[in-house]
C-alpha cells in the first residue's frame, strides 16, 4: 500500500498540467487528495504502531548489490509521515486561494516532492533513500527556481543545489561504506546490529555531513534564507516544516546507534548551538517577515538536531516534540506571511501597521503560533522546549555519556542564549506584523482573505495550542522510539506542569531576557552595528564558487585550445601515465605465446605494415583504404581464433565504414597538408607507440589475471538450452543481454536521425522526393533505371551491370543471413549491413535516383518500425502469460518433398525450419540498421549532391520542378 501512495503522487504529479486545464485553481484541492489519503492511511497505522509493532513492505529491486524497494514504519517514521502528508495536504488547500492563476508546474512539483518526502522517510534500503532525497533536493531547486526569469530566483536555486548535494554525495559514500562494512544496506539491521569499527565510524560521519547539509546547519546555513526565493507555500512547506526535517530526522534514526561514535556528539552539539545563536542573532536583523523567519528556522533547526543527536532517552524525547512542534508553528506563521503579502502587498515590517484589528483572526493564530516558538504556556512549543531543558540539564550529571559538567554548563547557556534570541525575534514577528506602530498609518488592505484562505493556518495554529494539553498523551506515543535510545535515564513526561524546577527557571530567564531585547531593540541594533563585520558563509560561498569559475576557465584555456590533436594528446597522455604508470609496479609479467599458427603470423604481419604505412600516406582516400586494411585483417585474426560471427561483423562494419568515410572525405582536399614536419610529430608518434603499447600490457594482463572460472563457461549448452541456439553470439545479443541491445537500438536511431539533421537543410521526405523530381524519362533498357540521370560522362557500364547482378543476390543473402543467424553466423544486424551495403553499391552506380529507385520508403520511418518490432517482441510474451522477452522455439516443415532421389543419395531440399520467437527481435534490428544505413547514404550521399547542385545551379529553388542539370547531378565515387 505504501509504495502504491508513493507512486499515487508522481501520477498526480504527471497530472498537473491536465488537471489545471480542466479544474482550474481546483486543481490544487484534487491533488490534495493523495496526501490526505496518505495521512488517513498513516492513521489506520497507529493502533499496531503503538502497540509495539511496524509496518514493512519489500519488493526485490537489485538482488545482486542486496538492494531492494524496502520500507518500513516505525513511531519516528509514522510521525513523519503524518507531518508530511498532513501540512502537504494543507498547504495544497491554501494554494488553491494563494495562486490567482493555475501555475502547473509548482502543483506537479509539489505534489511530486511531496512523494519523494513520503518515500524517504519511509524507506528502509539505504539506497533507496539515497533517491527519494537526491529526488528532494532537485525537486527544492526547481521549486526555489520557479520564476527563472529572475536572477534572485535562479542563484538561491543554485546554491540549494550545490550545497545539499554536496552533502549528499558525502552522505552516498557514507552509505557505501557502511553498506560494505556491515553487509547491509537495511537501516533497522544496521541499527540493531550496532556495528563497530573504523568503516563504520567514517560511514555514520559521512552519513551525519548529509544530514547537516540538508537541515541548513552551519556551515551550511546560508543557503536556506536564500531559498526564500520560492513562493511563500513552497517555503512552508519545504524549508520550514519537511525537507529542512529530512537531515533531522536521519539525525534521530541514526543516533540511538551512531551517537557513541568518535566526533558525533561534539559534531552535533557545537554546530547545533553556534546555529541556534547563529541564526537566532541574524533573524533580529531582518526587516522581511519571510527572512525573519528563515533565519529562525535555521535557529530552530540548529536546536531540534543537538536535541536529536545527543543519544540520550529524555534528549531524543525532547529532540521529536520539538521536531513536532516546529512543523506545526513554522508552517503556521510561514502562511500567515502569505495572507499579510496578498492582502497588503508587502511583507516589509517597517511599512506594516494595524493589521491586528483589521485582521483578527489571522493575529490570533500568528500569536499563538509566536508564542509556540518562543516556549510560552501552554503552547506545546513551551511543553516541547522543558522536556529539551531537561535533557539538557540531565547533562551535568553525565546522563550515562560522560560529558564534563563545565561542557554541559556551557552548552545550557548557549541553549538559554538561543532561546532567549527565539523569544525576541518571535516578539519581533508578531509586532512588526500586527501592531499598530507610532506615527504610521493603517496598512491599507487591498481584499479580506477569504475563509478558505485562513483555514489552513488557523487549523495548524489551533493544534499548536491543543497540543500542549496533550503532553502525557504524546508521550505514551514517542515511547517506543524513548526506548530504542541505549542510553540516559528515563525522561519525564511530557506536560506542562512539573513543579519548580530548574527547567522552568531556565526557560523563564530565557523569555525574560528575550522580551528585554525586543523592548530595547533600538538599543539592541546600534550594539549590532558596531559588531566587526566578519565575512558572512554566503559570501565565503560566493568567492569559493568564484575561484573555482576562474580555476576552470584558467584550464580550460590552456588546455582546450580549439585543436583536436591538442585535446587527444592530453587525454591520451593521462591515459598512459595512468595505465602503463601502474603496469610498471607489477610483480611479475604474464607468459606470452606470439602465435598459435603461421596465418596469424602472417596476417598480423602485414596488418602492422598496414598500420605503419598510414604514417608516410598523404591521399586521403588512400589512408582510409589503409586504414580498412588493418580493420578486414583483425576480422582474419578473429576467424582464426574461432569467432567467424564475430569475423563476418567485423568485415561487414569495416565495409560501411570505409564506403561512408569515402563520401564524407570527397568534400575535403585530395590530399592532406602538404606543410613541412614539424618537432611534434616524433613526439605524437611517440604518444601513439606509448598508447599501442599500454594498450596491448593491459589486455595481456588482464588476460592472464583470472582467478575464477570465465563466465563463458558452458554458454554453448546454456544458449541452446535456454535461446534454442546453436549462435552463442547472437544468443547473448537477442536473449541474454536483450536489454543492453535495446539500448544500444535506440542509441543507434537517435545517432542516425542526428546525422540526418546535420546534413538535410529540410527534411528526410524533401530530400528523397527532390531526387524523385529530378528523375527523368526512364528508359527500360537501361540496366539501371537511375543511370539515366547521370551525365553519361560519369557513368560506368560495367559497374552498372556488377551491381544489377550483385544486388538481387546480396538481398537474398541479407535474409538469409537474418533467418540462419540464431544457429549459424550472422542475425539481423549482419543482415541489415549486406542490405545496406547492397543499397549503397546502387548509390554509387547510378546515383540518388538510383537509391531512391532502389528504397523508395522513408528511412526514419523505416527505423520506426523496426524499433516498434523490437519493442513488439519484448512486450508479446507477457500478453500470454510469459516474462518479457522470452523466447519460444518453432519447428515448421517446408514443402511436400522430405527428400529427392538423386545418384548420391536421398537429398532433403526443404525439410524442418527452426525458428525462435527472438527472430522477429532480430527483424527489427535488421530494419533499423537498414534505416540507418539508408538514412546515412541520403545524407552524407544524396543530401550533399542536392546541395552541390543547388550551389551550380542557383536559379531553380529545392522545391521547384525545374529540372536539374545533368551536369550538376554527378555522384563522386
């Protein structure tokens, strides 16, 4: 069920763009709905919750690497999902009257991000929630990104992204090596195991850095504020009430296993206080609510992650009440600042006044939500904020994790400090929103907010007072995440009322001393003032990131200097330090055998030749006939190792090859340079030596560093036993590895439609009904029709009369190739390149007419349906109950006679063929390679001579029905 909500949001998500066409703003309202299923769903949960239990669901996903869709609930995780799914719902309620036209994509990214919340903090499979938060994360810069015609927008959405996944690619190591250090990428065995050791210890810091990053802890604080940026729903609900909890809330699983490794606790106690004091002091600076409030939640956040870490029962107790708590009052206030922005225009402190008596209610739910955040009674921000006072002074004994008493001291008064910073900004808020303010004039409001618009945050701010009286109630339900904690002595209850105790006293010096700095905060200010200006995180940020603009513009000046050698030499001389640097330190060399017969010491003779001639070439046509030499001698060196499917694809593609390179090249110079040698070239032609060299030690070293049996072994039985062919190579192509060749299918069909783009200046079907028009009387005579468009000086009889002759039987062998390929050399991709070759051997007969004669089909749609074949084939074994691409054997008999007497014997002419379902798989294959053959051949053949001819003769238009000149309409061959 879980795993279906997941996957509800993102179909919703997919939605959105149709949903707000057809219901307008109501479409935020019927997206609302997932999550409210979602929190319904979660409260069904909670009697077996409660009652000790958890809710888990696994689906096998990368059984190999032990990775699964794994997830599982437990009171933390309930309680997260009930934050998520239950502000998610309200806050897309609150959209519905916050937007005044539909804006598809912040709904879709919402209710999307909204998925990826419910997923990671549910998932169980380490892996897993590695997605689900890199999904947060692109989702937060998209959302923070919304309006990206302005550069605020656009650098706040940056350095979100930047940061966070910064911490998050620390946060993937720590999950590598924790996942290998244990054996495990299953959270609850790695919790319950409490593992040990130097792994482990780097893994959960790594882990801890992650969540830093994401929780905008310093150093990382500063790109939360900057996220401010997004619309005012948007930062509610991500950076105030959920993904901001992300990092805490890995925080709080992690520390009940991971809070007595070295550095974890002074990681999350010092950052956390200098955070809180941090952005507590920066949030009395602010004049924008909305920047008010980001730096409070940095305070706030900075409070919740000491609380959270620590790995004690009262502290992790307090650390997820206050997690609760500051969901529900930051949400709260976040959208109380979008009513005062729509209904005022403005958001700036300083220009508001008398908003309190013109809009009551909303003054009401921002006080009591300003009161949860300082801590005063009987909000359950304050019963939140004793519990952590509690914890905290538990911490001068030791509480059972051996803090110094004068440490403990010093981190209650940081936590006093920071707290009394909370009540004053809190104080600051509720002023600077509602009060009336001296010698100002009533803000102006342009529309009362409708009911529903104040629904949302009344509903959240009503539960911040209910709350509090719920104190032993809620504490009963945390219980059994109290108890997982191995350390501390028992916790009190939460409640509001435990007798004079140094808690209380705390907290009350902490409101006092906060309502003292918002009652001199005039004062207060010019102390600000005179403060030494330090230079600010963003600001160190900003210069970092301008280092390393100039660090890569340095080196890509010197080392991309627009020259396609400059730029190989580079790459190929770190690949020989890299290669042969390390092959130098090898113990010892393998055994090597030059040869196992005289023809591979013949063919590899004169393939080096080949090879070395190509240095002193200088015609181009020449070097690329050269060139194939040594391609058509590796093929021999394949056939005698015994691979002759392998030999005849290899002879096929060295084919093409050199027939496309030959069209492409008759548009540059004959000849190459004729400039004098220069010094370089010994150097280049030792780098070449040096790479050949490296090359052939790898290969022979990896060759001769096998340890365990080849995974070859036994393909032989297993191709026929399990592809129903005797092929072993186009076995693995169209059965084992089907998938991979899939890819490489598409691959193949975007890489051919991109060459066509480049060449055609219209399209496939202008081109190919241009050569049409040119076509002229055809004479049936002639031994190729298009021949006749030539000019008669470029035309070659006996070429012509080769080709007529060759073509009909190269087809035939190109089927031939396609049907006998599962059990003999070849398959449809052997297949598809004799067809090709067939149709360019036409071409450079008789010309684009001749093609055009010889295919008259369009070659993108050629490759079309043979990717729809192969796709067909895939998806056919399912319909009938089958997996997906499976395979079945035919056996079909051919014609009456069995077998014809002859003088040597009975001679079976048609007999039994077998055939595999993976053959129509291979048809596909054979389709698209001839597409994309075809579609080459037009462009860098037919396309480049439509061009020339245009370009000699500039009057008739590409579209107009002029014909030509045959003088103009030469092939080069």
């Amino acid at each position: 069920m879980l795993l279906c909500l997941v996957a509800a949001h993102f179909v919703v998500a997919s939605l959105a763009t149709l949903g707000s066409r057809v219901a307008g703003r109501n479409a935020f309202a019927i997206a609302a709905l997932v999550p409210a299923a979602t929190f319904v769903w979660a409260l069904t949960l909670g009697p077996s919750l409660l009652a000790g239990g958890t809710y888990v669901e696994v689906l096998p996903w990368i059984p190999t690497l032990k990775v699964a869709l794994a997830f599982h609930i437990g009171i933390v995780q309930w309680l997260m999902t009930l934050v998520v799914s239950g502000i998610g719902t309200l806050i897309l309620l609150y959209c519905r009257w916050y937007f005044s036209s539909v804006p598809a994509r912040t709904l879709g990214l919402l209710v999307a991000f909204a998925g990826a919340m419910l997923g990671l903090v549910t998932a169980d499979d380490l892996v897993v929630l590695y997605v689900f938060w890199e999904l947060t994360t692109v989702f937060s810069y998209l959302l923070i990104g919304h309006d990206s015609s302005r550069r605020a927008n656009r650098a706040a959405a940056m350095t979100a992204l930047i940061v966070t996944t910064a911490g998050g690619l620390a946060m993937l190591i720590g999950i590598v090596t924790l996942g290998l250090a244990t054996g495990s990428f299953r959270l609850q065995a790695i919790i319950a195991a409490v593992p040990s050791g130097a792994a482990v210890t780097a893994g959960a810091l790594l882990m801890l850095v992650g969540a830093l990053s994401k929780s905008a802890m310093a150093p990382f604080h500063f790109w939360l504020p900057g996220a401010m940026a997004a619309p005012t729903p948007v930062s509610a609900y991500l950076h105030a009430a959920t993904m901001v909890k992300a990092g805490v809330y890995l925080v709080a699983v992690l520390a009940p296993a991971f809070a007595g490794v070295v550095g974890w606790r002074e990681a999350v106690t010092v950052l956390g206080a200098i955070t809180m004091i941090l952005g507590g002091w920066r949030a009395l600076r602010q004049n924008d609510l909305k920047l008010l409030l980001a730096y409070g939640t940095v305070s706030q956040l900075g409070f919740i992650t000491l609380l959270a870490g620590l790995g004690t029962k009262a502290a992790a107790l307090a650390g997820v009440a206050m997690l609760v708590a500051h969901a529900l009052f930051k949400a709260t206030l976040f959208l109380t600042v979008g009513v005062i922005d729509h209904a005022t225009g403005t958001r700036d402190l300083t220009k508001l006044s008398g908003l309190g008596r013109q809009l009551p209610v909303l003054a009401v739910v921002a006080g009591l939500a300003a009161a949860s955040m300082a801590g005063l009674p009987p909000l359950f921000g304050f019963v939140a904020k004793e519990s952590a006072l509690y914890a905290l002074t538990r911490l001068v004994g030791g509480d059972g994790i051996g803090i110094p008493p004068a440490v403990a001291v010093l981190l209650i008064a940081a936590i006093v400090a920071g707290s009394a910073l909370t009540m004053a900004y809190s104080l600051r808020f509720w002023w600077g929103a509602f009060a009336d303010k001296p010698r100002k004039e009533p803000t102006a409001i342009g529309h009362a907010p409708e009911i529903g618009f104040l629904a949302s945050p009344v509903l959240l701010g009503v539960a911040s007072l209910a709350f509090g009286f719920l104190g032993p109630t809620l504490t009963s339900v945390l219980w059994g995440y109290v108890d997982s904690v191995p350390t501390g002595g028992e916790p009190h209850e939460l409640g509001l009322w435990h007798g004079f105790t140094v808690p209380l006293g705390l907290s009350a010096t902490a409101l006092l001393g906060g309502y003292v700095l918002f009652h001199f905060r005039a004062s207060v200010a010019r102390v600000q003032a005179t403060f030494p200006r330090l230079t600010a995180a963003d600001e160190m940020y900003r210069r970092l990131m301008r280092m390393v603009d100039s660090l890569a513009v340095e080196t890509t000046a010197r080392v991309q200097r627009g020259s396609l050698a400059s730029t190989l030499s580079m790459i190929l001389t770190v690949f020989v330090i890299g290669v042969a640097g390390s092959l130098l330190f090898l113990p010892a060399w393998p055994q090597v055998r030059a040869w196992d017969s005289l023809a591979q010491l013949a063919v590899g003779v004169v393939t080096s030749i080949a090879a070395i001639n190509l240095m002193w070439v200088r015609g181009r046509i020449r070097a690329i006939l050269t060139a194939g030499a040594t391609g058509l001698g590796t093929s021999l060196l394949f056939l005698f190792h015994g691979a002759p499917d392998l030999a005849l694809t290899q002879v096929l593609v060295e084919t093409a090859s050199v027939l496309i390179f030959l069209l492409v090249l008759r548009s540059l110079p004959k000849f190459f340079t004729d400039r004098p040698l220069q010094s370089s070239r010994w150097w280049r032609l030792l780098l070449a030596a040096s790479v050949g060299g490296s090359v052939t030690a790898s290969i022979l070293v990896a060759a001769s560093s096998r340890t365990h049996e080849p995974a070859s072994a036994g393909l032989e039985t297993l191709a026929y036993e399990f592809g129903y062919g005797r092929n072993v190579v186009n076995v693995i192509l169209v059965d084992t590895r089907v998938w991979d060749t899939m890819g490489e299918l598409t691959v193949l069909v975007v890489a051919a439609t991109g060459v066509a783009s480049l060449i055609f200046l219209r399209s496939r079907v202008t081109g190919r009904r241009h050569a049409v028009r040119r076509r002229v009387e055809q004479n049936e005579g002639a031994w190729l029709r298009g021949s006749n468009d030539l000019n008669p000086a470029s035309r070659s009889l006996i070429f012509e009369v080769t080709t007529r002759l060759l073509f009909g039987a190269m087809m035939l062998f190109s089927l031939y190739l396609l049907i006998a390929g599962h059990n003999l050399p070849g398959g449809g991709f052997a297949g598809g390149l004799v067809a090709g070759l067939a149709l360019i051997v036409r071409y450079l007969a008789a010309g684009a007419a001749e093609l055009e004669e010889a295919a008259p089909v369009d070659a993108g749609r050629l490759m079309g349906v043979g990717l729809v074949v192969s796709i067909a084939t895939a998806l056919a074994p399912a319909a009938f109950g089958g997996r997906i691409f499976q395979s079945y054997d035919v056996h079909l008999t051919i014609g009456a006679l069995e077998a014809v007497p002859t003088p040597w014997g009975p001679v079976n002419l048609f007999g039994d063929l077998h055939l595999v379902t993976s053959t129509a798989f291979d048809i596909g294959v054979y389709l698209i390679v001839v597409g994309m053959v075809l579609d080459v051949v037009r462009s860098l053949g037919a396309g480049i001579d439509q061009q020339r001819a245009e370009e000699r003769s500039p009057l008739p238009r590409p579209d107009s029905t002029t014909a030509v000149p045959a003088s103009a309409r030469r092939p080069v061959r």
